[in-house]
C-alpha cells in the first residue's frame, strides 16, 4: 500500500502522528539502522567529539536508551490507552516527545562532551512522562496490572541519569553498573510485553476466528522472567557482589528459557510471527546465562552473552513488536510478508556475524570485525522501514481497528 502523498505532507504528519507507534517505530528503526552503521563505517567506532567519555558508554547509551527507548515510546503510548480503555496521545504531544528525543540522539550520535548534560535533560523528560503516565493511568484505573512497567520504567530513568552523571565525572565503575541496570530493566520490559503480546497473538495463530482461547500459558511463567529481572536491578542498585548478582542473572535466564516453552503449539509455532516471540526469549536466556556464568567468575566471552541477550533477545523481541503491532494497528491481517521475514533473517545473520568472533577469536571477516554486522542490522531495520511506512503513514489505516 502506497503513501498517500496526493494531499501533501501535512495529511502524512498526521497520518504519523495518529498514535504513538505510528511516528515512534518508524523513528525507532531508523536510529537503530543507521546510528551503529555510521559509527563503524565513519568514525571506526570513535566518536568525533568524545575526548573525555568513552565510545563505549555513548554506544549504550544511544542503543539502550535512543533505540530502545523509540520503541518504547511508541509501544507505551499506544498500548497503555488500549489497556486501560483511556485516550492516547496524538498530534502535539508526540512531535513534542519525538523532538526531545531526536535532539538527545543527535548529541549521541557525534559524542559532544560539552552537550552531556542536555542531552540528559532530554532524555530525563520523556523517561519521566513515561513513569507518570504509566503511575496516572494505573492509579485512574485502580488496577495494579501497572506496576511492573511504573518500576521498571522507574529504574529505566534513574539508570540513564546516572549513566550521564558517571560520564561527567569519570566515574567509570558507576557507569558500568548503570548500563547493566538498563540492560536488566529493558529485559524486564521485553518480558512484560512478551507476557501481554504471546498469548492474544497464539490463539490468533491457532484460531483465526478468535472465537475460542485454545492457548493458556502457565500462570507462574507469566511473569517470572521480569520478577526476577526486578530481583537482579534490587541486587545491582544494593551493591551485592559479583557472584550474588551472577547467580540472580542465571535465574533470571533460566526464567527466560523457560518461556520458549510457549512457542510448543506444533507446526504453527516455526511461523515467524510466533517462532521470533520464543526466539527472542532464548536467546535473551542463553545471554544471560553466558553472562551470569562470567559474572561467578567462569572464563567466558560476557561480550558475546551481552550482544546474545541485547541484539538477539531484545532485538528481535523489539522488531517482533514492531511487526505485530505494526500489522494490527493497521487493520492488515497478521501475516508477515516476505520483507518482514528478510528482516527478521537479517537480524539473526548480524547477531550470528557480531557474536561468532567473540567466541571464535581467530576468525577474520571480510569487512573487519564489525563492519559485516553493522550491514546486516542495518538491512534488518530498513526493510522493515521499507515494509511498514506505507502502512503507518498513510491517512488510509487511520480508523483501522486496534489490538
């Protein structure tokens, strides 16, 4: 389906700026496309204007909070209304969100020193309206089915300030402990959203006329991978060992694990719509454990478990995401076409490009280390970009039905 440009660029605004998700994940795939491509093909992983800060707290920073937190944006401020039967966001408000976090991004993206502060600024403010909105609509609604996301969200904000503190003052432990609180609290999201999103999505899947539930998941694994990863951050922020948190980390990816467990439909679980769902949890699981196994002091490539859990599990988890609600949001029936599935093959290439040297050192790429990668995750979130932007920004799939 075509843009609709016959009417100007002011009917596609609003056509963008229609819901959350329709301005925020085509943002969210964009940053995420280029921001790696351009710090590997332009600047060898150096940043032009980062003298004092290392690249690779900006490299975090931008990928967890700018990547991540697009996503984010446009799954929260479009999933809260429907789950709570309140108005979402439109217009306005958005361009207003969006701005404070491309002005962020683009600090980011150079590495300006002199612009930490500011951009921290930023992003404490969208961070901060995710929490209150997030608190507001579950204290509206006398519904404690919020609170995990409120706290999350919470730790997500806190961490980010703090990561922008530790790069002012070189606090170089501080910041090593705040990047992992991020990276617990996103997982801890992913499985919250993978706990809303799997069940609808698999009796879907198994019954096209939503006229039976064929699907109930265990109750006791509906929330344990993101209880645990609450459990872990309560760890980090307390100041626990090493070895206690490496422990918690290894629960928190055997929980993961277990959720591939939902992906046991038979055949219909190899689709892609149901086999990335399960996917994306195993190999959040697998990272975490390589993780937790280095944290308890084994010699193994923690570099490699992070991209696993990172680009892997939250990655695709994200990109899942994007393409399911992205399908739904538009009224378009839940079937991915083949650019989708060429993107999510693209992601699971560059994961599988960027974590084989990691634990195959002597391997040479042609390319260099990152370069392959950066290309194949670049590919993944353009041909989504190319797939979707017709869909979401077309005046057309406005008054379509929601989730």
């Amino acid at each position: 389906m075509p843009v609709d440009t016959t009417s100007g660029w002011r009917t596609i605004l609003r056509a963008a700026t229609a819901e959350g998700l329709r301005l925020f994940f085509p943002i969210a795939a964009l940053h995420t496309a280029l921001w790696p491509l351009l710090w590997v093909a332009g600047w060898q992983l150096g940043l032009p204007f980062a003298h004092n800060t290392l690249p690779a707290h900006w490299h975090a920073q931008e990928m967890l909070i700018g990547s991540f937190g697009a996503a984010l944006l446009g799954f929260l401020t479009s999933a809260l209304p429907e789950w709570t039967d309140t108005k979402g966001f439109s217009g306005r408000p958005l361009l207003i969100l969006a701005g404070l976090w491309t002005s962020a991004r683009l600090i980011g993206l150079f590495g300006i020193d002199a612009a930490i502060l500011l951009g921290g600024i930023f992003d404490q403010i969208w961070l901060v309206f995710l929490v209150g909105y997030a608190a507001c609509l579950g204290w509206r609604k006398r519904t404690m089915a919020l609170t995990g996301f409120v706290l999350l969200l919470a730790t997500l904000a806190i961490a980010a300030g703090l990561l922008r503190f530790s790069m002012l003052t070189d606090a170089y432990d501080l910041a090593e402990r705040t990047i992992r609180l991020m990276q617990y609290a996103l997982l801890g999201l992913l499985g919250l959203a993978l706990a809303r999103i799997t069940v609808p999505i698999t009796n879907r899947v198994l019954d096209p006329s939503e006229e039976t539930s064929p699907y109930r998941p265990h109750p006791g694994r509906i929330n344990l991978a993101p209880g645990l990863a609450g459990l872990l951050i309560a760890a980090e922020f307390s100041g626990f060992s090493d070895a206690v948190c490496g422990y918690l980390v290894l629960a928190t990816g055997a929980a993961f694990l277990d959720r591939v467990a939902e992906g046991f439909i038979g055949r219909q679980g190899w689709t892609f719509k149901i086999a990335g769902l399960w996917l994306s949890s195993l190999l959040a699981g697998l990272g975490l454990l390589l993780v937790g196994f280095g944290r308890i002091g084994l010699d193994i490539p923690t570099l490699g478990g992070l991209h696993l859990m990172l680009m892997g599990g939250l990655g695709l988890g994200v990109l899942q995401v994007l393409s399911i609600a992205g399908l739904l949001h538009t009224g378009q029936p839940l079937g991915f076409s083949r650019l989708t599935r060429a993107a999510i093959l693209c992601l699971l290439t560059a994961l599988a490009l960027r974590v084989t040297p990691e634990f195959w050192p002597s391997l040479t790429l042609p390319g260099g280390q990152y370069g392959p990668s950066a290309l194949a995750w670049a590919a993944a979130f353009l041909l989504w970009l190319y797939a979707y932007i017709p869909l979401l920004w077309s005046t057309t799939t406005i008054d379509q039905d929601r989730c």
